[in-house]
C-alpha cells in the first residue's frame, strides 16, 4: 500500500483481537492490498513490523499495550478511550474507531463508506490513522481525545439505545399482533428523513401536531400492555415535546389555539412563540400535556426580558415537560403610577426570547383578564414581607406580588414554579404564601445571573448612564466584601454589616438599607447561626436597584 509508506505501514500491520471489529477490520485492509498479521488472540507473538491495532474491549486496551514490545506505533479502535492508556505503555499512539455497529457475522463490506474517527499523538501517528481508516474504505474525520466521550455517547444513542428502543416498540407490537417486519419499513423511512432533514424537520407524529389526547391513549396502552416501558415512554414523550419547541420555533404554523406573534424587527419572522390570552384557553391548552403527565414548569414574568430570565427559563425546559412563562405587567404591585408606565415593554421581543428558550406557551393576559370588574381580594402575607423592601416599597407591594402570583399559580396550576434568587424578599414571601395556604406547588429558587462586572442583571440597568453603571457596582462590591467577612469566620451580623458598608463608600452610594437577615422570614439578625442573605437596596441616580447575598454557616446558598 504505497500511500502509506512513510507512515509504516509498508510492512504491513497487525491485529490484536478477532473479535467482529478486529475480523472485519482486517478483511477491509486486506482488500485493500496490505498485508495483514492476524487478527490475533491476546498473546499470540506479533510478527509484522507496522503498526499494531489493537481491537479488544476498552477494559482491556491498557494490558494488551502494555504486551506490546516499545517503542511501537500502536493504536486502538475504542470510540471513549483516549490515547492516554497507549501513551502509558510507551507507545506512539493512534487510534481509529469505526463509526458503524458490526453485528455477528458481518464482514469487511460493512465498513465500507462508513465514518471512522481519528486520533494520534504525533503527526506521523495521526497520518498513519487517516491512511488505515481510508485503505479500510472508511471516511476519517479527527476527533479530540476530550471530545471522545461525547462523540462516543451521541454514537451510542444513534444506534445502540436506538436498537433497544425498537425492541421495546416490537415487544408493544407484538401485543397487538403484529411483528418487526410491520415496524421496519417505518423506522428506515424516519432514518432517512431525519438524516436528510435534521430533528426539528423531520418530526411528524401526534406530539409534533399538538395531539395530546392521542398521546394520553397511547400512554394508557403502554402502562397497560408493557409497563415496564412506562418510564421510557414518559421520557422520550418529555424529549420529543422539547424538540417539538424548537420545530414550532421553524414552523409556528403547526398548531393548536394559541394565537401566534412574530418578532417584528427589521421585517424577520424568525423568531416566534405561541401566546394565550385568557384563561380559558389556557386552561384548553394545558389539558393536552396533563392527560401525558407531563410535568408543567411555570416562570412568572413582567416581560423585558434579559438573561435572568433566560436562565430561569432554561431551568424549567431541562426539568419540565411543558413549560409556561407568563407575561404581565402588574398594576397592583406598583406604588406609583409613573413607575407603571415607565415599565419597558416589547412583547414581540419577549415572546422570541420565550420561544428561543423552549417555552411551549406564553400566558400574556390583559389586565381586565386578571383583575376584572369588581375584583375586591387580596393576599397579605405578613412575616417575610415586613421591613426592607416591604417598608420602603410600601405595604401594598407585597401584597399586589402575592396577589398576582396566587392567581396565576390557581390558573395555570403548574408542578413547580420559578423564581430568581434577586429578589430574595419576594422569593420568601411566595413561599411562605405557597406554605402557609397549602398551594400544591414546588416553588424552584435560581440563582442570580450577574453582568461580567458582578451587576445583577435587572431591566432597571439600562436606565443607569456610563457613570452611574460604575457607581451601581459598590452593591456587588458590599455584598462581597460582607459574604469575605463571613467566609473568615465572623458571624456577628454588624460586623458583616461593617464591612459591606465599608466597602460602598468609595462609590460614593448611599444603600436605603444594608441587612443580614434570616432568609426565610427576613427578620434581622444578631448572630448568623442559620441560612440568611446580606441584602442591599440603594438609589444610583434615579434608579433604584436590589441585591443580596445568601449566607449559610453549613456551606450551602439555597
């Protein structure tokens, strides 16, 4: 094989490992007119003077090396295992992993036109590997050692857990009469499509059209018929409801009541999300993913939209089936009607962001679908609501926060709900109303997202001008100065307090409040002995801001 002549190879190679990768390997090469020595069982004597291939199990690559006289060009057909393991033995090391499943019996022929990935630790190694994969008929692509793992679990899925995902579907068949040869042609079909269309196009099916009574029928048939793959089902249901987003994201035609709003600038209608507007239609829409089970994800919101919120829905999508982010401005949570209308809105932008995140479904009610004619109750929370931002902001902050969050929680009636970590006091306050009312919720705290400077991100930063932004930095510089002074063993609470104020005034901001407080009801503390937050709230020019800094003496910040 002249192509390899200065790589080694010209003396030919051997094999180490007759299993059905080792066997096929060495049945392509050889038709490729290299002369081949095996392939052999461990410890047979390796008598070719080119490289060495070693084709056993993963676990036993390191002993088979380590046989192996040094120094040697040796390499491994493992699709996880680095070079490390030939490096070890003093070897110069390659690798060449077909990517293509070898079933008992096949031969040479099947690698033929398939992917391999390559790897070597020198040059001449990694030549040696592209030469062995192309004279076997296989395409090299390189692939990094850190990348193997990934590489090697995306192959896994793609075929071997696709293998055991088509005997679940024939064991199911097989209950209503019908075999394998009835599945075949169906899944060859959708192969081929998803190989030449990708996920988001290829999908079809009644998850892709939004036909949640057809997915609850074939629910009850799996739990019925073959419970065992009840957990699977659910699983791939959840994933494939995910995938569905994103096809709606390409293709927002495809479905159901929801209204549907594009992102209107410079013309693009790229980016697209389903929005509801009543609660009766939400309540339609939300039986579909209910009767599945799917476990429903709710992230109030009062829209312009930033990465705090991104990251609150990104935490939802990966933990929920279905997920729903609410979109309103709340009136009632406002003291002063300026500040009410000076609130940012861009609804199309919110809904891109939504739908670029995987939110199924935006609640976007008008205020007369929240609060109609005659609305006269509210919710006052007392405990965590009093003091800091409950005295500054107003008494009837509070309680419009825990009004409004207590309607949509009853409308939308999600499994968990999603809050950041920002707003520390309107956090404790919604779980002590979730606690202390019996709401059937899981109230998810998410930590707070931070710009690179440490700011927290807020839709009040972009009121703050250049000089302003650099004085908005003293809250991060108190909360870290304060957060030090806990981290080096002092817990009296004024100390701590000390040390943030110190540490603001060279920012010239004076904070409304600076305070260690008991996280969960908000009461001031002497002694940090339990979980608290050193909370700030201060004015930067005309723009009020908040943080805080949770605080535990047994190590955790939740």
């Amino acid at each position: 094989m002249n192509t390899t002549s200065d790589e080694g190879c010209s003396a030919g190679c051997a094999i180490v490992g007759a299993g059905r990768v080792g066997t096929a390997l060495a049945g392509a090469l050889r038709a490729a007119g290299l002369e081949v020595g095996g392939p052999l069982r461990r410890g047979e004597p390796i008598t070719a003077d080119g490289p060495v291939i070693l084709c056993v199990p993963d676990g036993q690559i390191a002993e088979a090396a380590r046989a192996v006289p040094t120094p040697r060009l040796v390499g491994h057909t493992s699709g996880a295992t680095t070079l490390d393991v030939l490096l070890a033995a003093g070897h110069e090391a390659f690798s060449v992993h077909p990517l293509m499943t070898v079933p008992h019996g096949a031969g040479a022929h099947q690698l033929a036109g398939a992917p391999a990935a390559v790897a070597g630790s020198t040059p001449r190694a990694l030549r040696t590997a592209r030469a062995l994969a192309e004279a076997a008929g296989l395409r090299a692509i390189e692939i990094a050692d850190a990348d193997r793992a990934a590489y090697h679990a995306a192959a896994s899925i793609a075929a071997n857990l696709l293998v055991t995902l088509e005997d679940g579907a024939e064991r199911l068949l097989a209950t209503a009469g019908a075999g394998r040869d009835v599945l075949a042609p169906l899944v060859r079909a959708a192969v081929e499509s998803w190989a030449e269309l990708g996920g988001e196009r290829a999908l079809t099916g009644p998850i892709a059209r939004g036909d949640h009574e057809t997915v609850a029928r074939q629910r009850a048939a799996v739990q019925a018929r073959t419970p065992e793959l009840l957990d699977v089902f659910d699983a791939l249901v959840a994933a494939t409801e995910r995938l569905a987003s994103r096809q709606r994201l390409q293709a927002p035609e495809n479905g159901g009541p929801a209204d549907v709003l594009a992102s209107t600038s410079e013309g693009s209608a790229d980016a697209r999300a389903r929005i509801v507007r009543t609660v009766a239609e939400l309540r339609e829409v939300l039986a579909g993913p209910r009767r599945t089970g799917a476990l429903v994800g709710l992230v109030p919101t009062m829209g312009a939209l930033h990465d705090g919120h991104a990251a609150l829905l990104r935490r939802a999508r990966a933990e929920c089936g279905y997920v729903v982010m609410s979109l309103f401005v709340n009136p009632t949570q406002f003291n002063e009607a300026s500040d009410l209308a000076a609130y940012p809105r861009d609804e199309a932008a919110d809904a891109a962001i939504a739908a670029a995140e995987g939110v199924d479904l935006v609640f976007a009610p008008a205020p007369e679908e929240v609060y109609p004619d005659g609305f006269a109750t509210t919710v006052k929370v007392a405990g965590p609501a009093l003091g800091l931002e409950g005295e500054h902001r107003g008494a009837g902050h509070f309680e419009g926060v825990a009004t409004v969050v207590l309607k949509l929680l009853n409308m939308v009636r999600p499994d968990v709900a999603y809050f950041g970590q920002k707003d520390g006091q309107q956090l404790a306050v919604i779980r002590r109303m979730v606690r202390d009312l019996d709401v059937p919720v899981r109230i998810e705290p998410v930590a707070t997202v931070r710009e690179p400077d440490g700011l927290a991100l807020s839709s009040r930063n972009v009121r703050l001008g250049p000089a302003e932004r650099r004085r908005a930095l003293a809250l991060q510089a108190g909360l870290q100065a304060g957060a030090a002074s806990f981290a080096d063993g002092q817990r009296a609470a004024d100390r701590v307090v000390a040390a943030a104020r110190a540490a603001m005034t060279p920012y010239d901001v004076d904070p409304e409040y600076l305070a260690v407080v008991d996280a969960d009801t908000f009461t001031p503390l002497d002694e940090i002995d339990r979980r608290a937050l050193i909370a700030v709230a201060a004015r930067v020019g005309d723009v009020r801001l908040i943080d805080n800094q949770p605080l535990n003496p047994n190590g955790s910040a939740r």
